[in-house]
C-alpha cells in the first residue's frame, strides 16, 4: 500500500522518475568509443545507440500515457522501472553490438514512462499556478540529472570499465522501483480511466493529432529543445576535438547548460501567479535569442574556448527553461479528459526529433562550433515560429489562453 507523499516528495519521486531518460542517454557518452572497440563496432554504427533508444523511447511515449489513462498511473511507472532494470542487465552482459542495440532499445521503451506519466500525475493533483510551480519543480530536479549523468559515466569508465555504467542503471531501475512500489500514489480514479479499445485509442490519437493547435506547441517545445540537444550528441566531439578536454570532463558542457535549466525552472515557479504564461514565454524567447546571437557571434570571431564556448548554452537553457512548463501546461489543457494520451504524443514528437537530431543533424554539424551555433539559430527561429502559429488560430473550444 503506497503512503501519499507531500507535493515536494512527489516532485522529487517524479523528478527521478523522469531521470531514466537522460541517464540512458548521458552516463554513456563519456565511454562510446571504448564500448566501439570492445564490442568490434565503428564509430557510425555505436552511434546507433543512441539513435535506436531515441527512437523506441520516443515510439513507447506514444503507450505510456494511453496505458495509464486506462489501467492507472501506478502499474505503467511500475512496470516500467522493473522492465528498465532488468534491460540495463542485458546491456552489461551483451557480448555484441546486436546484443547491446536490442537491450538499448528495451531501455528505450521504458525509459520515458517517468516522465509521461510523471506530466498527468502532476495534471491530476494540481491546477493552475501549483500545478505550473510543481511543473517547476520537477525540472529543476530532473536537470541535475544531465549534468551528473556524464560526470558519474566517465567516474565508472575510468574505475570499472564500461559494463560498470550499465551496471548504475540497473542500480537507479530497481531503486526507482522500490520508492515508487512503496510512496507513489495513483491519482487517475477508475471512474475517470479510459479504455484500450482499438477503435476508441485510434480516436483519441486522431483527435488531438488533429487538433491544429497542439502540432504547434508540440512542435515549438521539440525545436526548442533541439536548440540544446544538439549538442548532446555533439558532446564528445565538441569537448575532445574542439576544445581539448578528456572523457571525464563533460562537466564543462553540461554543468553550464544545466545551472541554466535549474535556473530557468526556478525562475519560471517564482513567476507563477505573478505573470502571465505568455509573458514568462514571451521573456523565454527573448533570452534564448540573445544566447543564440552570442553563440555565433563567438564561433563566428573566436576559436572554441573555455568559458565562451559554453556559456551561452546556461543562458540559452535559462530560456528554454522558462518556457518548458507553461507550453506543457498548455497542451495538456487542450484535452482535461485525456491528459495521459496528450502527454504521449507530444513526448513521442519531440523524441522522434530528437533522434533525427542525434542520427542525422548532429553528426553533420558536429565538425565545427559555427555549424553547431547555427544549428542551434535554426531550431530556434522555427520554434517560435510555430509558438507564434500555435496562437493565430482563431479562439475556439480547445484554444488556450
């Protein structure tokens, strides 16, 4: 029987839920190439890593939410850290790049469940201002976990060797399993749950894919997001090739660029109540854009350094930060009767373009940080080009405020 936490209990059990993501994809990084030549693979094909998990995470978002509007927000968390453990193990114990991929891809099918649902328990328990301040709080929490998540691989790599790594993320699934069997409440009452059918799921993705609006907002927080998830693919190549560091001091990108989402959130739950959502975007899009002007002016006149190279990337979280919660908020308000299923669709676009990102943009970027800057401008500029679309459509039933 699970005990009812206070709201910052649940916010931290749900921060380190929504932690399985960014731990599958960060503590690794630091020791790609190693894992490359054990396992007799190119540097192109241990990138597949990467992309395969992006792709079933992204792909499982899609099921995550609809689950649990149907049989409730605790199994599908439950289920879901079991199931990561137990993949985590495979991939310690693959002896080849097969082997690895399919338990990366097992990884990936569990791994957002944290954060998909972690969205509707919040929507579930919470309205208004408090639901955007715990928002809040669960992003300032969970940013910790890109800084450390690289920090702590290239610890393990450098003491234990690779399978140590994957070792920590069986370690982190059953923990998770346990706090949540034990504290994890289920806020999605049977009366309110939905069903499984075929036809009726069909509907409901067809409903909000259909609704105009939401592809807009969908599609602003995934550009959004780009514009620094670029350079986490990039990251090995940014820091070793162009800026000289080792596989253990990932800290310099990701310490900068996580202060600025920690900010950013802080931020963004100081302003609840006080300022309007489209204000706070509104300064959201102003930061990111000074962030972005400075990163090209910077690999535009100056070769890569330390700190110039990075910096702008705290303010450009700081930015990206501020906005993330209310467009959130926002599209999960387009459909109170189906948050869970919201939530998933819009998980399963940003991370399907996440993965182009990972698979495709960043490795033709990646061979210059004027390139990446660019990359970085580009993401942007459509971003709030489709923010700004997302709130031309003529107000309606659905249409936010």
């Amino acid at each position: 029987m699970s005990r009812t936490p206070s709201a910052p209990g649940l916010a931290l059990i749900l921060a380190a839920l929504a932690t399985l993501g960014p731990f599958s994809i960060d503590t690794f990084l630091p020791a790609m190439a190693t894992i490359g030549h054990a396992l007799d693979a190119s540097p192109i094909e241990i990138q597949q890593a990467l992309s395969i998990y992006l792709l079933c995470y992204g792909a499982m978002m899609l099921w995550h939410g609809a689950l649990s509007d149907a049989i409730g927000r605790r199994p599908v968390i439950l289920g879901a850290t079991l199931l990561f453990a137990i993949a985590s193990i495979g991939c310690l114990l693959a002896q080849t790049l097969g082997q690895l991929l399919l338990f990366r891809a097992l990884q990936g099918l569990c791994g957002g469940a944290g954060l998909i649902v972690g969205r509707a328990i919040i929507r579930d328990t919470f309205d208004g201002p408090a639901a955007q301040k715990l928002m809040s709080q669960v992003t300032m929490l969970f940013s910790l976990s890109p800084a450390i998540a690289p920090v702590i691989g290239g610890w393990l790599y450098g003491a234990f060797g690779w399978r140590s790594i994957f070792a920590f993320m069986a370690l982190v699934g059953f923990m998770l399993f346990s706090v949540c069997a034990w504290r994890l409440p289920e806020t999605h009452a049977r009366e309110q749950r939905s069903t499984l059918a075929p036809r009726a799921l069909a509907k409901n993705y067809w409903h909000i894919a259909c609704n105009r609006q939401f592809r807009f907002l969908a599609l602003a927080l995934s550009f959004n997001f780009a514009g620094f998830f670029l350079y986490i693919p990039a990251a090995p190549v940014f820091l070793i090739r162009h800026l000289g560091l080792g596989p253990t001091d990932f800290l310099w990108l990701f310490g900068p660029a996580v202060s600025g989402i920690m900010f950013g959130a802080w931020l963004s739950g100081h302003r609840a109540g006080r300022y309007s959502a489209r204000e706070s975007i509104h300064l959201a899009y102003v930061l990111m854009a000074i962030a972005a002007a400075a990163n090209l002016a910077n690999s535009l006149f100056f070769a890569p350094s330390l700190p110039w190279s990075v910096l702008p990337l705290a303010l450009y979280t700081t930015g990206m930060s501020i906005a993330a919660p209310s467009v959130t908020l926002f599209v999960l308000d387009l459909f109170p009767g189906a948050r869970g299923t919201a939530s998933s669709v819009q998980g399963f676009v940003q991370t399907l373009f996440s993965a182009a990102v990972a698979g495709i943009v960043a490795p033709l970027l990646w061979f210059s940080p004027l390139a990446l800057a660019m990359g970085m401008s580009g993401f942007l500029a459509i971003g709030y080009l489709m923010f700004v679309l997302a709130h031309r459509r003529r107000p309606g039933p659905e249409a936010v405020s």
